[in-house]
C-alpha cells in the first residue's frame, strides 16, 4: 500500500504538534521517523493510523481519504504496535495475539472467523510461539513487544505502523525485531530514537523537529553530521568505518 500524507496538521489546546508534515510511503517501503523527544513523531503516526483526525491535511492511502475508511477497515489494513501496550486482562500470549483477528469476524453473535492459519503465522513470525501458554503480565517488555508485533501481524495488514518498536529489547533483539521487521515487505512507517538502528533498516528517513519535517529522503542524503548536529546538538562523525557498508554514527568527546 502507498500512504500519502500532504500537509497533515494537529494540535491540542492550542498548541501544534504536527504542523503540515508531508510524506510519501511507497508500497513495500520501511521509513524511519526521527527527531528528538517532543517532536512530533507518535503523534504522526496517530494520524497515518486514522486514530485521529487531522485539522488539516489528509492521509491517502492507495489514494483513498484514509480517515473516511470504517474503523474495521482501517483495523484490517493497518497494524499498529504502540511504545506502551498495557491491558488489565488476565490474557496469555495467544490470547493477545487472537485480538487481531478480531476485525475480520462476522458483525453477528456466534460468527467465527477462519484465522488459524494467520495466529500460527503471527506467533512464529513475532518469536513467541514458545511463550503462547504465558500470562501478559508475566512478560518482559521485550516479550510483550515481540507479542505486540505478532498481535499485529494476524491482523494480515497491508501497513505497519511501530511506535518506538525496540525500546524495551537488548541489541540482539533490537536487531533481530527490526530485522524481521524488514523481511515482511510491508509498507512500515517507524518511529526511532537509535540513528544506527535507523540507518541499518530503513530505506527513508523523516526528520522532525518541533512537528516540522526538517529533512526526509533517502537515508544516505538524510543521515549527515550536519543534521545530527542541529537536531540533536551532538557532535558526530557519520559516515562508513571498517569495511562496514551502512552508515555508522560515532560521538565525538
């Protein structure tokens, strides 16, 4: 699916948080979201999501208004993995990956939906096939993480959306999630605070700075010291070290 947001806008109180951010997310695609704390960045992808609704702007997806879609139709073709994923439910893992399938059952009492196949796929895909028996609050975060994404993943979406995905995971994991992440072929749109981890998975970047995109485009014309420097305030060298070949981001004392 191609997401399309031209001059999209939000704010609460008064105040702009998303202020006419345009990007394009072509099918297929994994584009990062960058940007210090406060910047705009979960809030945006609330927006992509259809979870609210712009003051300005619109979201198109393959060219549709994608804020004008049911919820059920967002929630079949657009998955999202939120930072903070809580539930007061005495749930297992299996349970929570289940919830997916959830917008493609009948609208009638009784009506089932033939989603085996797609909560297997989910639980092996995530990495939490051997933890299906567990109680949510038993997990780790990484553990509910890896979950979240398998949650996602029986939805059968065209989208993912990820919010902060590796925040609660050790590198081995950070890795392998976003690695995984990228074999799916979906069109993924992620907000992240790694710059290396950014570099390494994604095709694009977005950079935002107070709800503004400062930067966006390909990851080697994005990711310079230049930009490090006035985003973040952090003297860095970004460039190729070692014979490694993807950008690598090295602090200066």
């Amino acid at each position: 699916m191609r997401i399309v947001a031209e001059g999209l806008t939000w704010g609460v109180d008064g105040r702009v948080i998303v202020d006419g951010v345009d990007l394009v997310c072509e099918p297929g695609s994994f584009t990062g979201l960058l940007g210090p704390n406060g910047s705009g960045k979960t809030s945006l992808l609330t927006l992509l999501a259809g979870l609210r609704r712009p003051s300005d702007g619109v979201v198109l997806a393959d060219g549709e208004d994608l804020h004008a879609w049911r919820p059920r139709e967002r929630a079949r073709r657009l998955g999202v993995v939120e930072q903070h994923a809580m539930t007061g439910l005495d749930l297992t893992v299996r349970e929570v990956v289940e919830l997916g399938r959830i917008p493609h059952r009948g609208r009638w009492p009784g009506a089932t939906d033939e989603g085996a196949e797609a909560i297997a796929a989910a639980l092996r895909v995530g990495r939490v096939k051997d933890l299906e028996s567990r109680r949510w609050q038993t997990l780790s975060g990484g553990e509910r993480q890896r979950t979240q994404l398998a949650r996602a993943l029986a939805q059968e979406p065209e989208v993912l959306l990820l919010d902060e995905p590796t925040n609660h995971l050790d590198l081995g994991h950070q890795i392998d999630f976003l690695r995984t992440v990228r074999g799916l072929g979906l069109t993924t749109v992620a907000a992240l605070h790694d710059l290396e981890m950014a570099a390494a998975f994604c095709d694009r970047l977005v950079v935002l700075v107070s709800g503004r995109v400062v930067a966006a485009g390909r990851v080697d014309d994005v990711l310079t010291s230049e930009l490090v420097r006035q985003v973040y305030s952090v003297d860095a060298e970004v460039g190729r070290h070692d014979g490694v070949d993807r950008l690598q981001v090295v602090w200066r004392s």
